[in-house]
C-alpha cells in the first residue's frame, strides 16, 4: 500500500522480536487511541498471554534504547517515538479497510463532478478531511503547454454572453462579459472563426494582449464589438495557466492536541498556499502508491511532529497533481492511510480516464 521515503538506514538494525513487537504495537495503539502514556501494569493486562510486569518494563527499556519509547516527564509511562510510528506502519499496522458501502459512498460523492478535474480535485480535499480529521490539499501543478481545445459563446441576453474555456489539459473557466452588439448568428460565426485562427491550440500562457491585437487584420472594425469577448478569454486563460492550490479542513490540525502551540506555526506555513505547495513539489511522491511522511521525514522543519501522505497523479497529455493530507504523528494510521488510499485512488482513476465510465 505505502511506498517508504527516507527512512534510516539503520532501521534494519531495530528489528524487534516478536514479544517486543507485540507489547510496541499495544502502546502505539492505546497512546493514538488516548493520548496518555501506558505503564507495565496496564499493559500487563493488555497482553494476550501471561508475563511479569518486570519483564514488561525490561521489554520497555530496550524499546527506549531502540528509539522506540519516550518517557514523559510527568508520568511513569512511555509514549511512542516517531521512529516507532514508521516501524509500526511497515512492521506491526494492521489496517482496518472500508467496508463495501463506505466505499460505494466515496466513489459516487467522486462522481459528481468527475469529468472536471478542478472541481474532482476540490471535491477530494473535502472528503479527505472529513474522513481523516486531518488538513487535506491538492497542488495542480502548472503545465505550460497546455493548450485551448475549444471556446463557446453563449448569449445570456441583457446585452451579455457567456464565455466558456476549455483546454486540452481539462480544464474548463467560464465567465459573464457585456457585448454592445446583439450576440447573433453572424456575431458568433465570426466569433468562432477568429477562434480557429488566433486561439486554438495556442498554450494558454501565450494567450495575451498581444495576441488579440493580431485579430486585428481579421476583424478590422469589428474588433471593438468583439474585444470584450475577446478580452474576457484572455482572463480565463491567464487563471487556467497557473497551478491551482487548495487546502481544507486545516482547522482539523487544532484538534491534534499533542501539536501543542506548535500548530500555529504550522497553520502559518500552510496559509502561504504558494510556499507550502513549493515545498510539497519536492516530496518524492509518485504514483505508484501512498508515500508516507512521518516527523523529520518531511522537508520542512515545521512538520517535524507531523505525518504527511501524498500521492501524485498525471493525467490529460501532461497534467500533473499531488493530493495529500497532513496531521500529528498521532494520527490513527491504521484506520486513515486506507481511507486516504481508496480515496487518492479513485480520484486518480477519475482523472485518468477523464470521468465516470458507465456500462
């Protein structure tokens, strides 16, 4: 399911036995389900067979010397390091998969907008964050050749028309603009035909004002009535060039108690959506899988207590997205990393085939 990013080289050198495994997985799972440190009595009772509380707490002491265990300062206990965090999740995670409806639920909330990858896009951050009570983002990252497939104009009466931009890479802007003339038959087939010759198949970044001054010859007095059209796909253009980036659920990240005040800072770094998705651009996610992040793992020195997934998608001729979420190390990995999977996943289907295909 996970595909492992920078883990320590000296991780084979943690291998635990079995014992230790098992009395390491108690603690991971009673420390994300209650936040409180666990003692050698508790887990004497936790345990599936019969052993002495001393013999727990020698167990312990080895987990600490393996990095596994800290102790807090206020309490008797160990909680769990961020190196057992990864051990767990690759060694000891049994994952607790979705059942048949909720999957149905994902896949057909997917569906509403699958043919639209900004709003599919959009629409996967939203359940993300709803299923993982964690901060969820996509980055579409800018694709320079993108190019215009197609441009409509509908007239919206009142002296108006509806300008709808769709490109190669799917992306589709739509927006109102005033015409001083009547949006007629003879209006719309010169409309088009300067479409043929100026605009399609032009990179959208290469849609600007000094192209619409080339029209000129083709349009000769006309221009004037054509312009606002003209400009107003200009616009839709220059916002379909850029990398969209969008982040939700960030509140969610208050909830994540043992962040302390450090969630602040975080939530700062996330609210520069530009810097946060630059440095998400250089996790070495890919798309075979999940890749997944945990403490000093990420890039970034502010997420040292956190686990990010991500997974990157390509789709429509070089199009290329990340979508992720963020939370404390304390995250229920086994419950979240296969929500997140089934969910990334569908998506990335969507995206790859271009919607929902029906048989």
């Amino acid at each position: 399911m996970l595909i492992q990013q920078n883990q320590n080289p000296k991780a084979v050198e943690r291998m635990i036995g079995e014992r230790q495994g098992t009395i390491l997985s108690l603690i991971i799972d009673s420390y994300i389900k209650n936040g409180e440190p666990i003692g050698s009595k508790t887990l004497a009772g936790l345990l599936p067979y019969k052993i002495s509380s001393a013999t727990i707490r020698n167990e312990m002491a080895r987990l600490a010397e393996l990095g596994f265990l800290k102790q807090m300062h206020t309490s008797g206990g160990r909680i769990p390091s961020n190196a057992s965090y990864r051990y767990y999740v690759d060694n000891l995670m049994i994952p607790k998969p979705l059942t048949a409806f909720e999957k149905q639920a994902a896949a057909e909330r997917l569906s509403v907008n699958a043919s639209d990858p900004e709003r599919l896009l959009k629409d996967a951050v939203s359940l993300l964050q709803q299923e993982t009570h964690c901060t969820a983002f996509y980055d579409a990252i800018e694709d320079s050749l993108d190019c215009i497939q197609g441009v409509d104009i509908i007239p919206a009466g009142n002296g108006k028309a509806m300008i709808v931009m769709l490109s190669v890479g799917g992306k589709i802007k739509s927006s109102v603009c005033k015409i001083d003339c009547p949006v007629d038959d003879d209006f719309k087939a010169l409309f088009y035909y300067t479409m043929r010759e100026y605009f399609i198949g032009v990179p959208l970044s290469e849609i600007n004002p000094a192209l619409l001054q080339k029209t000129v010859t083709l349009l000769g007095t006309r221009l004037f009535d054509m312009l606002p059209a003209l400009t107003s796909l200009c616009a839709l253009c220059a916002e379909a060039a850029q990398g969209a980036v969008y982040f939700g659920g960030e509140t969610n990240l208050l909830n994540h108690e043992e962040l302390g005040n450090e969630v602040y800072r975080i939530l700062s770094f996330l609210a520069d959506r530009e810097n946060a998705a630059a440095t998400f651009e250089k996790y070495p996610a890919n798309e075979n899988g999940l890749s997944l992040f945990i403490g000093r793992e990420n890039l970034h020195p502010l997420l040292k207590n956190t686990a990010t997934v991500l997974t990157r998608v390509g789709y429509n001729n070089g199009q290329s997205a990340l979508i992720g979420i963020i939370g404390s190390t304390r995250i229920d990995y086994a419950s979240i990393l296969p929500r997140a999977e089934y969910i990334m996943n569908t998506v990335k289907n969507y995206l790859q085939r271009g919607g929902v295909e029906f048989e």
